[in-house]
C-alpha cells in the first residue's frame, strides 16, 4: 500500500467521529485527515480538496451528494445493518455497526487499492460490453446502459480474468471484499443475485454459472 492518504470523515455523532479519527490518524499511511458533521461542509471539501476515500457515518443522502459534485473516487459507508443500499452506484463499500476497525481498514484500503488499479479498458461479455471506469454494462442490442455497483463490477471484472475458469466463494470474497473482512457467503449470494438480474438477458443460457462451489463466466460473445 502506498503511503500518503488522505481521507473525508463525517459523522454527526461525535463521540463516533472522535473514536474512528483517532484510529485512522494513526495509520502509517495517513497523510491527512478532514473530519466534519456538516452536510454542506463536507460536499465543499470534496470540491475544493483532494481525498483518497470519503468515510460516511449513517448517511446514504451524503454519499449520494458526493457523487453529484462529481467525487469520483471511493466512499465508505459505514451503518447499521438495517441501512445496508441494495442497489446504489454511490457507495464503494458498506460496512456494518458496530465497527472493528482491524476489519475496517482493511476493507479501507482495499477498496482505494481497487479504484487506483482499475482497468480503464473494457470488455465484451455476453450481450454487453462492459466499462470498469464508468461501472457500466452497455446492451449491444438496444444501447440501453445499466449501472452497476462497485462490488458487482468487481465481481464481473475478476469472473472475466478467470477466462472461464471457476473461481471459488472464499477467494470471491477474499479479492472483491478485502483480507480479514468478515463477510458472509450470503453477501456474495446477493451481489451475484443482482448482477444476473441486470445481465442475464436469457435464463436458458445465463452468463454466470454457480459451478463446484463458486462461479464462472460463460465468456461467449454475443451481438
């Protein structure tokens, strides 16, 4: 991991906010740190600084301003279970209260380390062709664009470097979701679930295969 972060932290409880920038302050690779409980404070920071990641306590309407201000890089959202997005193209990954900051900054770092080493170029698959900068799967049928998640578009980009081959559901969540991260198998369920929903154009030939235990991406062209 490279050193030299920076990092955007809101939280209106305080007595959350103080705990979470004590232990991010100190981590060998912070550079710097911005903490608020303002709404508007933090949308005008992202818009005048630089932040490697966005750290956001229980507020999805946040996340969501960041990204209209054209804050283009990862925002953590951290909640209770309850609040978990099903489907938001906002937030870079969702962690759940209460927090275990060993689990955290891991899936901090992780989720930077995955937006810095993007591949900026795209592929083909199935009926699609698929953008990993913009997160967008493109119909080659009628041009109609779907917006995938983070997490599904990591899953789509590490099934399509597989070549086809099955890749198990510890090694899923350990390369989508980070080391140490405790993360259940059902979450991977769910995120694979959605993906076939917004890709799977025909359920007799779908492109992702539960296979032996983990997935596989039928890499069969299609126009």
């Amino acid at each position: 991991m490279a050193s030299g972060r920076r990092f955007l932290l809101f939280s209106e409880n305080s007595l959350f906010a103080e705990a979470l920038k004590e232990q991010i302050a100190a981590l060998p690779e912070t550079k710097g740190l911005e903490v608020t409980s303002s709404f508007k404070e933090a949308v005008d920071l992202a818009k005048k600084d630089f932040f490697d990641a966005a750290i956001v306590n229980d507020s999805i309407e946040l996340c969501e301003g960041l990204r209209k201000t054209g804050f283009d890089r990862t925002i953590i959202l951290i909640a209770p279970a309850s609040k978990e997005p099903e489907d938001d193209t906002s937030v870079s990954d969702f962690i759940e209260t209460p927090l275990r900051f060993t689990a955290f900054a891991s899936r901090l770092y992780h989720s930077i380390i995955s937006h810095e080493n993007q591949d900026k170029k795209g592929f083909v698959v199935g009926y699609f062709t698929f953008n990993p900068k913009t997160r967008t799967a493109k119909s080659n049928l009628d041009s109609r664009e779907y917006p995938l998640t983070e997490k599904e578009a990591d899953i789509l980009t590490y099934l399509y470097r597989a070549e086809g081959k099955t890749v198990d559901k510890d090694t899923l969540l350990r390369e989508v979701w980070g080391y140490n991260a405790e993360v259940a198998t059902h979450t991977l369920e769910t995120h694979i679930y959605r993906l076939r929903q917004k890709i799977d154009l025909d359920p007799s030939h779908p492109l992702i295969i539960c296979d032996e235990g983990g997935y596989r991406l039928v890499n069969e062209q299609k126009q």
